[in-house]
C-alpha cells in the first residue's frame, strides 16, 4: 500500500471544481492554463495560469497533485493490475485443473463401475457354478446310497474313512457274487444280472466324465434289476436249486 492520502486528494480535487487544464503555447513558451482563459484583443494575449490561480482550493489541490503522487498513484493501479491479472491466471489454471481432474474422476470411476461389475458376473458365475457342483456331489451320492442299499440292505454313512470309491468296491463285490452265481439261476435272473453288471458301468463311468445326472437317473434302473436278480438268487438259494445240467 502507498502512502498516498487518497480521501484528502479526493477532497482537494472536489474543492477545486470543475476546470480543465490545457497545456497551450503563448509568445513562443508552453504554460498550463485554465482551459478557454487564452484571448487576443487590440494585440494582447491574456490567460489565467494555474499556479497564479487565486482560489485557494485549486492552489491546495496542484499542490497535492504532484507528480510524487501522480507516479505512485499510477504505480499502485498497475500492481492492482498486475494482481488481478495474475489472480485471472491463477483462476483461470484452477479451472483447467478442476476440469482435469473431473475428467480423471470419470475416467477412474467408468473403469471402477466396469471392475465392479465384471467381479459381480465372475461372482454370479462362482455361485452357480458352486451350486452346480453341489447339485452334482448330491446327485452322486444319492446314486451310490442306492445302490449300496440296494446291494447291502443298508444306507451308506459317508465319513473320512468311507467314501464313494469304498461303496463302488462293495457294489462292486456283491455284483460279482451274483455274476459268479448267474449259471445256477434261471434266464431271467441271469439277464437281470447281465443288466445289472451293465448298468453298474454305465453309472461309474458317469460318475468319472463328471455326469452325475445321468449316473442318478440310471442307478433307479440298477437297483430295480439288482434287486430282482438278488431276490430270485436268493429264492433258488433257499429251495436248493442245483447247477443247470446237474
């Protein structure tokens, strides 16, 4: 800030009036007059000079209006100037950092929304898939529980030490009891057996390529002919039906 009295150069200027001030060339010199005092009459040139001015306010305001005070005057506008120039820039760069980082923003946020959404399908498509592999592990077990049941009389109880490959070997076990036995039975027992031992086959090999499904639906098939042959094996058994051909 300068020093300059600006109230008091306000004051002098209003107290002084309105008069302008010409700078005009009389008899070969520059002076500044009050402006329209120059007149030529019957050979005279008379003006009114400022610093011969007797009003004392116009005297008090040519005194504060020094060229001083006129040069600091106009060096403090050109520093507000320069402020509001650089404030303008300084402005203007925080815009264009504002409309960046927004732009930023967007760009992080389009690529967060498509993170967010492809884990969201990767998750949907986890649960299903352990949906599905939980419909497949149950299906599984009910077919081996039936033909265990069938084969054993009793439902399995899957443990640590009992699992689906221990019910294959007993399934497995009891079928060859059967087949070893199918020459003393009748033709229809030894085709239920035959269809027995097929189907056994078919339902592990399903089991194997991941088709639990289909293992499922064909274990009903095997416990009907399963129990059927092992019902007439047993009947023969207990009315002491010979080998065929004794």
């Amino acid at each position: 800030m300068s020093n300059i009295d600006k109230q008091a150069l306000r004051e002098a200027a209003e107290k002084a009036g309105k008069d302008k001030w010409q700078a005009k060339k009389i008899n070969g010199e520059f002076f500044v007059i009050r402006h329209g005092s120059c007149t030529r009459q019957h050979g005279y040139t008379t003006y009114q000079p400022i610093a011969e001015i007797d009003h004392k306010q116009v005297r008090d305001f040519v005194a504060l209006a020094n060229p001083a005070t006129v040069t600091a005057l106009l060096d403090e506008l050109e520093t507000k100037e320069e402020q509001r120039a650089n404030w303008f820039r300084m402005a203007q760069k925080l815009g264009e950092d504002l409309d960046t980082a927004e732009k930023r923003n967007a760009e992080q946020r389009e690529y967060y929304e498509g993170v967010i959404a492809d884990g969201s399908k990767r998750i949907a498509e986890l649960e299903r898939s352990e949906t599905q592999l939980i419909n497949e592990r149950d299906a599984a077990e009910s077919a081996l529980a039936d033909m265990y049941q069938a084969a054993t009389g009793e439902r399995p109880e899957w443990s640590n030490m009992f699992g689906f490959a221990d019910a294959v070997d007993v399934v497995e076990e009891r079928l060859a009891t059967l087949e070893a036995n199918q020459s003393q039975t009748t033709p229809t027992g030894i085709q239920l057996i035959t269809e027995a031992i097929g189907a056994h086959g078919y339902i592990v090999g399903c089991l194997l390529q991941g088709r639990p499904d289909l293992a499922l639906e064909e274990s009903r098939k095997w416990v009907s002919a399963f129990g059927q042959a092992a019902e007439i094996v047993s009947a023969q058994d207990a009315a002491g039906i010979g080998v065929k051909g004794e």
